[in-house]
C-alpha cells in the first residue's frame, strides 16, 4: 500500500501545485473579461469535461490507467502555455479546454485505480481513509501554491502560467508512481459500446448507486459550479491581491484536514451527510449576506461541511460498484455533474451580469441547502444508502 499512498498522494499534490491558481479568475478580470465571458470560459472546461468524460472512463477500463493520466496532465500544462502567450478571451478559452481534457480523465480513472489496487489486496475497506488522504494531498498542492503565490507578488501573470505549466511536468511524470492496476475490460474495439451501455445500466440498477450517484454528482456540480469565483468573493470584500491568496490558502488548508479526518464520520448516516450539505449551503448565504473582509470565515465553514460529506459519500459509492466498469460508472457520475455545472457556470455568470456577484453567491449557497434538504427529506421516507 505505501507505493499506491505515495503514488496517489504525490499525483492529487502536483495536480493541485498551480502557481496562477489564487488568481486565474482575477486575471480574466483584470485583463477586461465581462463575468458573462468569465462564466463562458468556465463553462467551456466543464463542456470538454462533459463530452470526454464517459469515453475516457471506458478507455481507463480497458488501458494503462497511469499513461491516460500522465498525457491528461501534459495537455493541462500547454494550456497554461497558451494563457502565457495569449492573455486574452480565446487563449483563457483554449486553457480551460485543456484542464477540462485532464479533469475528464482524472475523475474516473484516478479512483478507479485507487480503489482496484486496494481491492486486489483485500483492503478494499482502506479506501475511505486512502481517498480521503489524497484528497488532503490535493488540497496541500493547492495551499502551497497559494502560499507561494502570495510569497511571491512581483511575478506576472504570465510567469505563474509558465510555473504552473511545470507543476504539469511533474504531475505526468508522478503518475508512474502508481502501481499498475488490472485491465478489466476486454480490449477489442467493438466491445467499447457495449461496455459503455453495460456501465450506464449499473449506473441507474446496481442497489444504492443511483440515489447516491445523483446526489454526490449535485453536491459536487454546486461546489464546482461556484468554486472558481472565491477569489472574486475576496477580492469584493476588500483583501489585496496577497490577502486573496492567502485566503485561498486558508480556504484549501480547511479542505486539506477536513478531508484527511473525513474517514472519522464514516459512521454517519447518508441523511447526515444531506443535512452537512446543507449546512455547509446556509453558511454560503450568510457570508454574501455580511459581505465584509471578516465574512471569508464562512466560506472555510462551508469547505470543511461539504468535504466531510463528499468524501464518505464517495466511499460508500465505489463499494457498491462493480471493479469491471468501476471507472466508466465514476465517469457517468462525473458526466452528470459536468453537465449540472455547465449549467450552473453559466448562470452563476449571468446572475453576476443582471445583479452582481454577491446575489449569485447568495444563489448558489441557497441552491446547495435545498439540495441537501431534499436529500435529507427524501432519507426520512427511504434510506438512500440502501
């Protein structure tokens, strides 16, 4: 297990070790981008995501799972390239594209691999405690590239872009730290239809996957759909440009130890982890309702209430999957919320437009607490991790 920890561990770190993270939303702005324009860019990560997230779900069925994530990553960094030479509309445009390929592929293909190298040596139980490890891994990448961002003001946009495009570099080349798990999948080309369909059926019949599967894949549609803009939350409230890293510091350290204690709530039922949600949505609104430099606590309320619901949500979903089509049922999941936040994106962006930013934060926190509700509702008549 140490090779699959270290593996998993050091790929999640260098994904997230992006120096232009705590400000890429704040570039497009300040380089004359509209928030419709903003939200279109977003959108446009989120479509690519949504087209190639089943069909790269059935490739890491049938394929080296570590060689897809290695090339998703040197796709990513040439995006970064493209907004370091090209900082206008159609080269953020181009990047986003380029981290929707990657995001495409990580979703499915990345637990999946954990999950089959576990199982291979009967400590499939390990893997709330293993994904949640990653998860703060992930979050420490994404800490201390803002951490770095902050430490260093005097470097341009440009120069993050091309840092962060080496961060790529490493992260390809950190998959091959992952031990090589079984192929599954028979490799014959015709079959790659039928496996498709034969995971979309398990999606929507195996006991349990459906409720669980739709109610992750909105949990994490919402969240996504509002993430990028944080670093506009800090900037309207009033932080400088090294205060609105520091606060997206903050804000993933949260993430980073939620999700490496998260494994401690596994007693939890599914109806708890709704009402968490929904916490975690009440604690959005009431920071666009305060507004002030002081109200960026709350956001750190609300990141370390969804984590420790994604993650044991997340766990008890890969246990009831088959290992065959583990990773094409993952990427239906994933499809389904790229598809919610494509949507959200967009009007998220429009919100801004007609409004301003702080009524679409005040939204989206509202649209997170109705769907933790509604989940929680519907455990009161049913239990949904049946």
């Amino acid at each position: 297990m140490g090779r699959l920890l270290v593996g998993a561990c050091s790929l999640r770190f260098l994904d997230t070790f992006i120096l232009i993270t705590p400000f890429y939303v704040v570039m497009f702005a300040e380089h004359g981008l509209t928030p419709t324009q903003i939200a279109i860019a977003l959108a446009a990560w989120s479509g690519t995501a949504l087209v190639l997230e089943a069909p790269l779900g059935v490739l890491a069925d049938r394929m080296d799972r570590r060689l897809l994530l290695a090339v998703a990553q040197l796709i990513r960094a040439l995006g970064f390239v493209a907004w370091a030479v090209w900082p206008g509309f159609w080269g953020f445009l181009i990047g986003l594209v380029a981290w929707g390929v990657k995001s495409a592929t990580l979703s499915g293909a990345f637990e999946a691999l954990v999950f089959d190298d576990l199982k291979r040596r009967g400590q499939e139980p390990d893997y709330v405690r293993i994904f949640g490890r990653t998860q703060a891994a992930r979050f420490a990448g994404v800490l201390a590239a803002s951490l770095g961002a902050a430490a260093l003001p005097n470097l341009s946009y440009a120069e993050l872009s091309l840092w962060s495009a080496a961060a790529g570099l490493a992260a390809a080349a950190s998959a091959y730290i992952l031990p090589r798990a079984p192929v599954f999948a028979p490799r014959d080309r015709p079959a790659f239809l039928a496996h498709l369909v034969t995971g979309a059926r398990e999606a929507a019949s195996l006991p349990g996957v459906p409720g669980l599967l739709i109610f992750i894949a909105g949990m994490q549609a919402i969240v996504t759909g509002m993430a990028d803009y944080w670093q506009i939350f800090a900037l309207e409230v009033g932080l400088p440009r090294s205060g609105i890293a520091l606060f997206m510091a903050a804000l993933y350290g949260v993430g980073a130890i939620t999700a490496m204690l998260a494994h401690r709530a596994r007693g939890l039922s599914q109806m708890a982890l709704a009402l968490l949600f929904a916490l975690a949505g009440l604690s959005v609104v009431a920071g666009a309702a305060v507004y002030q430099p002081w109200a960026i606590v709350l956001p750190m309320i609300y990141v370390a209430l969804y984590w420790t619901a994604e993650v044991n949500a997340d766990a008890r979903f890969q246990h009831k999957l088959n290992p065959e089509t583990r990773a094409t049922v993952g990427s239906i999941k994933g499809f389904i919320m790229q598809a919610a936040t494509l949507v959200l994106m967009l009007l998220f962006g429009l919100a801004a437009q007609v409004a301003s930013y702080r009524w679409a934060f005040a939204a989206g926190g509202a649209l997170a607490a109705a769907w933790g509700l509604s989940h929680a509702a519907r455990g009161l008549r049913r239990p949904i991790n049946a």
